[in-house]
C-alpha cells in the first residue's frame, strides 16, 4: 500500500478562503480603545446621516441604557464588553420590559455593537452572539396594563381589609406615584417628607447600599404624594413598621422583621393582590377559585391570567396621566421617563383621543389668553 504525502488542493475553495480570512482578520485585528459614551456618540452621528431624526432619538433611548450599564459595571472601554457582558445586561433590562420591549432593545444592540466592529471598537464576531427573543405569533401587540379601574379595586380592598399593613402600602405607593419596583424597594423612613410645603417621597441613588436607581443619579427626584397618601404612611409607622434596620444601618420604609423587603417580596405583593378573586371580584377566567392553584397557592399566583408584575402598575399610571392631558415633558419629569419611550411604549390612545385632548388643551389655553 502506497502512502501519498501530497496535500490536497482546496485552498482554491471559495469556502476555504472565506474562512482563512475571517482568521486572518481575527488575528491581524488591533483593538483601539473607546468608553462606551464616546462610541454611542459616534454611532449617532453616523446614523444621522441616514436615518430620519425619530430613529435617531430612538436609538440613542434604548443604547444610552446600555451606556448607564456599562458605567454602573465600572466598563471604560468597549474592547473589554464580552458575551457574558451582553447577556448580563440583557437580564438587567429585562426587568422593565416585556418580551416585544426586550426584542427590540437587543436588536437595536446589536446592529450598534455591528457597527462598533467597523471602528475596531469591539471584539471580532460579538455581533453574532447578542441573542434577543423570539416573539410568537400575535406576540408584538402593546404591553401589559393594569388599568386605573382595578388599581383603585385592590387599593379599596386593602383599605378595608388590610389597612396601613406593609403590603397595602406597597400598592399604594406603586399605583400613586407610578414609580419603579427599585424605587420603592430603596425608599428610608427619611426619604418621606411630610414637614416640607408639599409633601413627597424622595427618591435617591444608592448603589454603596445596594439600593441603585434605574438612570443612576439623573433618577434622583422628590415625587409627591396625597395627603391620603401621608395619613396611610403615618399610620404604618406609628402601627404596622417592625423596629428595624437593613443590613447597611438605613431604616427602610417597606420592611419586614428580618430588614428591607427584598424585590421578590415586592413581586410577589403584586402577583397576589391582582389576582381579581382575591379582591372580592368574580374571575373572569371561569374558574373554580377552590380549585384553581393560582388562587389557592401564593406561590403559583404569578401563573393567573389576571396576575401582572410591578411594571404594568407604573404602565398603567402613564398612561392615565396621558388621558388626563398632562404634558408629556411632566410626565417625564415624575416618573423619570424619557419622552420617546413614552410615545414608544406607554402611549395607547387613540388617534382620536389625542386630537380631542389637543382640542381640550388649544380651548382652554385661549380661553384664559381672552380672559
């Protein structure tokens, strides 16, 4: 048996060379340092030039919380950001979005990540590993809301049947402000001010004491609050706060006897009390609630229909300052949202809603202008 040492002649493969190439670049490729910031800066300049200016806006919305992310992770340069890096942030943002939100989010990512490639700003390929969900059929339709109707329903119930308990502020709090479930979670016993000439809770960046807000310092805001509002708080504290500090020595608002309600409890308030058969109502799901696991066991109430998590509270709240006519920019403002992502993903109305209200708004501002 004769053994040939010739090597077979494929190199001319087109297949072959594409993928000497691809390692070549892999090899040659040299890394110039950029911080985050300064490669979103060049990316929306670039895009300017092809894009109409709401795609702009757009983008720099949903990549400028992946800016906020990298700061937060102490990342000064693109060429350290990695696949695990991208999945962490992924799981980050998710916790604001639904799975449509979360899609478009990643997508935007990573045509950004793409593009940083081309100014050797990022590793080769890292692109391709930013993953993003897959939406079902009939899965791209506007998000979750809990609508005004049935958070003044839990809130009835648990004034009467529940008063100034820790669960029933909780609610009271997401539905009267509209603020985030890490908002609520970082609230002190000082953050609420009842002294001042409008009384507020005061939101404050803390990451040193693992209570963080979303936008970092730029979240930091008094948000004020009813003297309903004043009168259910003094009442926990005077009756219902357990005498204790976090593990940091801060004295929570929302606590329970071992410390700070953690973000899961909170969760879990929120699954339990909007499960409609818990409030008194018929469900509307036709089910048996004495035979209905998401209505007999707390831990399975998240699989009710009807259940929903701490974020369509605040959706819900948006949208009602939205119907009432309050600007935008004051929406903004209270509840630390952007304007564009407002439009993107909190305004429902109608077309016919939105005229009828700039109608409202033209009338009333003439009329006090001929006054």
């Amino acid at each position: 048996m004769t053994v040939s040492n010739d090597i077979p002649d494929v190199i001319d493969s087109d297949e072959t060379e594409a993928l000497l190439r691809d390692i070549l670049e892999r090899t040659e490729t040299t890394l110039e340092p950029i911080s985050p910031q300064e490669a979103l800066d060049l990316y929306l300049e670039d895009k300017a030039r092809e894009c109409q200016q709401a795609t702009v806006r757009s983008h720099r919305s949903r990549l400028g919380f992946f800016v906020d992310w990298c700061d937060e992770q102490g990342m000064e340069n693109l060429n350290d950001l990695s696949a695990r890096d991208v999945h962490e942030f992924r799981v980050w943002r998710r916790e604001d979005l639904n799975v449509t939100s979360e899609k478009t989010q990643m997508d935007t990512l990573r045509v950004f990540v793409e593009w940083c490639e081309t100014i050797d700003a990022v590793q080769h390929g890292l692109f391709k590993k930013i993953k993003s969900p897959v939406i079902p059929d009939g899965g791209n339709v506007r998000e979750t809301t809990l609508t005004t109707d049935r958070a003044n329903e839990i809130l009835d119930y648990l004034e009467k049947y529940e008063y100034a308990t820790v669960e029933h502020l909780t609610w009271l709090i997401l539905v009267e402000t509209g603020m985030r479930m890490g908002g609520a979670h970082g609230l002190d016993v000082d953050d609420y001010q009842r002294e001042d000439e409008h009384p507020h809770l005061k939101l404050v960046h803390r990451p040193d004491t693992e209570t963080p807000l979303k936008n970092g310092p730029q979240g930091e805001r008094p948000v004020s609050i009813t003297s309903e509002a004043c009168d259910l708080i003094e009442d926990y504290l005077k009756n219902r706060r357990p005498d204790v500090a976090d593990e940091h020595g801060r004295d929570p608002l929302l606590a329970s006897p071992q410390g700070r309600l953690s973000k899961s409890t909170i969760r879990k308030y929120v699954y339990k009390w909007s499960r409609q058969c818990v409030v008194g109502l018929k469900c509307p799901h036709d089910r048996d609630p004495d035979e209905c696991g998401a209505a007999t066991d707390l831990d399975q109430a998240s699989k009710c229909p009807s259940s929903v998590t701490p974020h369509p509270i605040r959706r819900g709240y948006i949208t009602r300052l939205l119907k009432a006519g309050v600007p935008v920019e004051v929406v903004s403002d209270r509840c630390n949202v952007s304007p564009v992502v407002i439009y993107e993903h909190y305004d429902i109305r109608t077309e016919d809603e939105k005229i009828q209200q700039r109608r409202e708004v033209l009338r009333n501002a003439l009329n006090e202008s001929d006054g």
